[in-house]
C-alpha cells in the first residue's frame, strides 16, 4: 500500500503533484509520504495487538529525522547500529529508553553514550562484546542491559547481502552456544539479561523463514525467562515489500488480490508467528525497517538524454548509483513511472545515471514508453535503503527531501550546496603557496 498514484494521469503523493515538488525543488529529488509511514506502522501495530510489544523502527532503513519523528509520534521504539542513530533519534524527538542497540562493532564509546542515555537494551553479538560492555559499566558504575543475539542457522531465501541468519554469516551466536553464554554472562556483575534476539535477513516474502526461527528459538527464550528472568524476545525485522509493478500498482490492497495469496503481509505475519510468541509471556520487539518505510518514499528523476549505441536503448537521468545503490548493489528492482501517464508502445530501455561506471543503472532493457529529454520518472519504493545509502561519488551533491502530509509538504533536508562536499577536506601544509 502506498499514496504515490496517478490521478487524471499525472502522479501524486497523497493530494500534491509530484510535478510541482519538482518545478519547485529541482531534481533528483527524494519524496515521502507520512500517511504511507504512519498506515505502515498502524498495519504493522495492529497485527500484533494480541501481543504485549514493540515496534523498534530500524533506523538505518531512513534515518531523515522527519520520518523518525514520524514514527516517534506513534510511539515507537528505534533499532539502531550506531552513536549517530541514536542521536539522531534523540534529536528529533524519539526516546532513548525505547532504542535498541544492534551491530557486531560498537566501540567504547558508542556503549559508553548509550549508556549514558539510558537506552533499552544492547544487543550483544560476541562474548568479547559482552565483556567490553561488563568492562564499561562497571567503570560507570552502572549494570548495562543486554541481550544476545542468536544466530538460529536458518535460510532466509533472500538476497545474499542481506541474509543475515545462517553461520555463513558475521551475526550473533550460533544457536548451539547461547546457553553457556547466558550462564557466563550471568556471572558478570554489571549486566542486566534483560532478553534474546534474533533477525535473520532482510527482504523476506515468504513467512515460512520467520516461522521456522522462532519455532526454533522460543523455547530457547522460555528457558532464559525462567532462569535470568528475562523480559523480552526480539524477533528482528525482515518483512518484505512488493518492489514488483505487477503487484505494486498502487492499487490500495493489492495483497488481497489472488496472484498476491502467498505473499506476506502483516496479518500472515502475524497470524503465523502470535501463537507461537503468545505462550511465552515476554514482550516481543519487532525491528522492521524497509516494511516501513519502503514505499513511502520515492526519489524523482529527470530525463538528460536519450542515447542508442548498438543495440541498446540508453535513457540517461540526473539521478545515480550515488542517489539510490540498489540497483547496482543488490539487482534490485525499483519500479519506474512516468510523472505524466504516457500511453503507446514500450521499448526495452535501459535507464542509467551520470556516474562513471556500468553498474550505474536504474533497470535494463524494461518495457517503458517512449521517453524524451525533459521528461520526468520516478523510481519507486526507495523509501528505505535509498538516501541512507547514497554518497558524493563523483562529486554528486546528495539530492534534497521531502515529506508530503494530505496537501503539506515541507522540506526535510536541504539538497547539498556544491562546496559542502568538500568543506572538511582541505590541502596538505607544504601545498599551500
Ligand atoms: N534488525 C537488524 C538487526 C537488521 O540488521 C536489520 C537490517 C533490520 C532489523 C531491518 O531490516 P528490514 O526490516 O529493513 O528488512 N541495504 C539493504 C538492506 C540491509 C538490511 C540490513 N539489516 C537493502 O537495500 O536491501
């Protein structure tokens, strides 16, 4: 579900035209729709109300503080991977309290800050992280919260690079190994078991994965209650999204088309995973990100040039792999549309950005109709994964934000003035004449 659709052929975000962000704002140009965010979230909510929970929103899905106000406002909680994220939650309003801290890498100083500010929970991913984070504490005199993360050796069936919960991967402890680790764990005076984790990808569109790891891991999570009293049982994010046009049309319920049966959807989620939770008696934290955030947002595209070489059909936008890495990262597929509906035949194109690089490509040889320079498309379900992912490869400046609410829309990052990109650099003492 999604509020980017066409009426009387011309694209919308909720009740404001595209076309007159981009008119007024320039391109390349992200846009988000807080309705879309804030019906994500309340889908996601709901589904789980037979359960005493928490959304911890995954912050590195869309870090712009707009969105993370957004969703502060609905009371949820963060997932997030750095010093950075959580500031960032900070500052636009979220609270500390609520935040859950991920990632195999976090310095002394990152636990040190989130200590600081109270957060929920670090998820643990080693023993050596365990014992820098006893180290930490204890210098603080404080008992830091903690859970640790499991790894349940399960196949996610999604994209390699964002698998995350077999032992071919970095993440958390091997199943096998938890409970020795709770035990030693336990011995260590200045940690507070407070629960046990899990995620095993990202990108999942079956439920199956889900089911299966926690089958695997609640009666793990039973054990750890009775014997450390542990009060949560996070299951991780995951849910997946339709990046796919046929099903992605924008049609308000697509999933409860028939061609859309297998595909997950909140309820499904849900209705698999609450009866296997429920039992348990913990509070359960779910860390969705892309589900989210994924197609509330897209980023808008002007078309330079047209070009033909061999036999390939090239449309050259002003937006790059630097914008949106997806495609060129992971094959993804970003659905593209015309701001204006054009009717006619459809030619095989291959839509490509500016950057020096062949991977910089927004699809290849897809049906799109004629375009011309001038034109303008937009690349869709870039809400998550999309700007929190872009860099200033080729000297790009980072394209401007924007959140649209009903008629309103505000900008919620300013484009990057060109020598912005180089403000922190600046030359060696003995080249200066
Ligand atoms: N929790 C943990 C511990 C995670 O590592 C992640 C994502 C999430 C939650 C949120 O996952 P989500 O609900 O968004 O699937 N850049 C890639 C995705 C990387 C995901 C990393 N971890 C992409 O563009 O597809």
């Amino acid at each position: 579900m999604h509020d980017f659709k066409y009426v009387h052929g011309e694209l919308y975000c909720e009740n404001v035209p595209v076309a007159a962000l981009v008119k007024r704002y320039g391109t390349p140009l992200y846009i988000y729709s807080q309705n879309t965010l804030e019906q994500h979230f309340r889908k996601l909510d709901k589904a789980l109300a037979g359960l005493d929970h928490l959304i911890c929103y995954a912050v590195k899905a869309n870090s712009n503080l707009a969105v993370i106000r957004v969703l502060a406002d609905l009371g949820s909680g963060f997932d997030i991977v750095s010093q950075g994220e959580l500031m960032r939650v900070q500052t636009a309003g979220g609270n500390p309290r609520q935040c859950v801290f991920a990632g195999v890498g976090k310095t002394e100083a990152e636990i040190r800050y989130a200590l600081e500010q109270n957060i929920y929970c670090f998820n643990v991913e080693s023993e050596a992280e365990l014992q820098r984070i006893e180290r930490v504490a204890a210098r603080m005199k404080r008992r830091a919260p903690v859970a640790i993360r499991v790894n349940p050796n399960v196949e996610a069936h999604t994209h390699a690079k964002i698998t995350t919960g077999t032992y071919e991967n970095k993440f958390g402890i091997a199943f096998e190994q938890v409970p020795a680790l709770y035990a030693r764990a336990s011995k260590l005076k200045h940690l507070h078991l407070r629960g046990v984790q899990m995620h095993i990808g990202s990108q999942l569109t079956e439920v199956a994965p889900f089911r299966q790891a926690v089958e695997k891991v609640a009666p793990l999570a039973a054990a750890l209650k009775q014997r450390y009293g542990i009060e949560f049982f996070s299951i991780g994010g995951g849910l997946g999204i339709v990046y796919d046009p046929a099903l992605a049309s924008g049609q308000p319920e697509w999933w409860q088309r028939p061609q859309a049966k297998s595909l997950l959807t909140p309820a499904r989620y849900a209705e698999a995973l609450v009866p296997l939770l429920q039992p348990l008696g913990l509070k359960v934290l779910i860390e969705p990100g892309r589900f989210i955030v994924g197609n509330a947002g897209i980023l808008v595209t002007r078309v330079e040039y047209l070009k033909r070489t061999g036999r390939k059909n090239f449309v050259i936008v002003d937006a790059a792999m630097n914008d949106l890495i997806r495609p060129a990262f992971y094959d993804a597929f970003h659905e593209i549309v015309p701001l204006r509906k054009k009717s006619g035949a459809s030619t095989a194109t291959d839509v490509v950005g500016p950057v020096c690089e062949s991977g910089d490509y927004f699809c290849k040889d897809r049906p799109l109709p004629r375009l011309k320079e001038g034109d303008y498309l937009a690349l869709l379900s870039a809400g998550a994964y999309g700007s929190v992912m872009g860099s200033n490869y080729n000297s790009r400046p980072r394209p401007a934000e924007i959140l649209v609410t009903g008629k309103r829309h505000a900008v919620v990052r300013e484009a990057e003035a060109l020598p912005a990109i180089w403000q922190n650099e600046k030359l060696a003492p003995w080249q200066k004449r």
